[in-house]
C-alpha cells in the first residue's frame, strides 16, 4: 500500500508465517474496519513500516527461524508501537518474559475472533490512537479505591490528578476482577481462570509478574502495599479502604 492511499482504519501489521492464519485475521480486521498489513516475519514487517505508518503489531511468538519476542522487544525499542502477542500453549515462560518486557497483551491459540478485536481496540484505545474512539467519560461507571478510579466504561485508571495511569489488557483485567471482589482472599487459579491462562508449570510466576507490575501503578510505596496485599500459602487480597 502507498503512503499516499487512504486507510480505511486503524493499520495493524499481522506477523505469523502461517500463511491461513495470516490471512484468516487479516481478513478477520479488514472487515471490522482496521487495515490489515500481513507479513510472514521481522523483515517483512520492517520493509512495510519503511513504507506506511503501523498502528498496532499483533505477532506470533513463534515465528519460523526467529522469535517473535525478539522482534516486539525491537519494535517496542525502535518505535514504541502497541504490541499484541498470539501465543500456544506452553509458551508460559514466553509469555512471562513478554509481559516483563512491555508486551501490551496476550492472545491465547485457538482464540476467539470478537475476543481478538475488543483486544485490539483495547490496546489502541489505551495508547491513544485517535481512530479508536472512547465513550465519554460523563457516562461512565467507576469502581474506586483509595484515591483512584477504574472506569469500567472506557476501561482506564484514572489517578487522583484526574490523569489516566496506563494499564495493559491483563493488567486491567486483574484490578477489575479484584475490585468486583474486594475484601476477600482469591486464590491464583481463581486469578488464573480470570485471565484465561493455561494452568501449567509456570502459572504462579505469570501472577507474580502481573502483582508486581499492577502494585507499582497502584500502591503509593509498592514494596509495602496497602491494598493489593498477599495472603501466604493462600492467595491475595484487595483492601478498598485500608
């Protein structure tokens, strides 16, 4: 595509060297208003931004010949796009290393197609993108703690300045569910099923990443949390007002 053709939406580059799966989701994007940009691995994917803006770079962890992990941990280094990551089962330390790294979320194979695009508008919402538009934030509806807010409409955190505190997919989804339960011990494959995760060998080290990435947005001194608090041998906690 020229620089110069108008895009129909949001440009979202789709890096899998499945050729059916590349072509699936493209389809899949092009007729929910994004424009899909499908390539079959890193250099594909950097000749087309050479050429035309990407929005969004939705990757297969597990490309043929090279990881995909490396090639979003290049994109986050070089042009600090939004990253969705397509993962299997058994990619749990992948996925680990992903969300320590900055990936903004996950998708788990076989994954379900209106799943994928509320994640995908999700992401760009969060990351401003001017073509995603947000609801109005008079209409909203607000879960609070301490001096913080979750809009739940808009899916943001907002802090006490009135400014939005960034949060990725899984992020917001592990603060909401706690503040749907709060006050009492939820257990990791409660926080688990929540996510959606594979319950395999590295569960516990995915829900520690999480914890301790949420906490460090969250709490006004993350070592001594006030809130997100842990429960030894049993799970953690949420207190609303300490």
């Amino acid at each position: 595509m020229a620089e110069n053709e108008p895009t129909a939406g949001p440009v979202v580059a789709v890096v899998d060297d499945d050729p059916d799966l590349r072509s699936s989701v493209a389809a899949l994007l092009a007729e929910n208003g994004f424009t899909p940009v499908p390539v079959a691995d890193s250099a594909g994917f950097f000749a087309a931004a050479a050429s035309q803006s990407i929005d969004l770079a939705l990757i297969d962890l597990r490309l043929h010949g090279e990881s995909g992990l490396a090639l979003a941990i290049q994109i986050r280094e070089r042009m600090g796009l939004p990253i969705v990551m397509l993962t299997g089962r058994g990619d749990d330390t992948d996925k680990i290393i992903g969300l320590e790294t900055g990936a903004d979320d996950f998708m788990m194979k076989p994954f379900n197609p209106r799943e994928l695009l509320a994640r995908i508008r999700a992401v760009l919402r969060r990351s401003g993108h001017s073509g995603v538009a947000l609801p109005d934030r008079s209409q909203s509806q607000f879960l609070r703690f301490g001096r913080l807010r979750l809009d739940q409409t808009r899916r943001e955190l907002i802090g006490p300045d009135g400014n939005e505190i960034p949060l990725t997919n899984a992020e917001y989804r592990l603060l909401e569910y706690f503040l749907r339960h709060p006050d009492r011990i939820i257990a990791r494959t409660d926080l688990l099923r929540e996510l959606g995760s594979d319950l395999s060998l590295y569960v516990d080290r995915t829900v520690d990443v999480l914890i301790l990435r949420l906490r460090r947005k969250i709490e006004p001194v993350p070592s001594k949390p006030i809130h997100l608090q842990t429960r030894r041998g049993q799970g953690y906690i949420f207190v609303t007002s300490p």
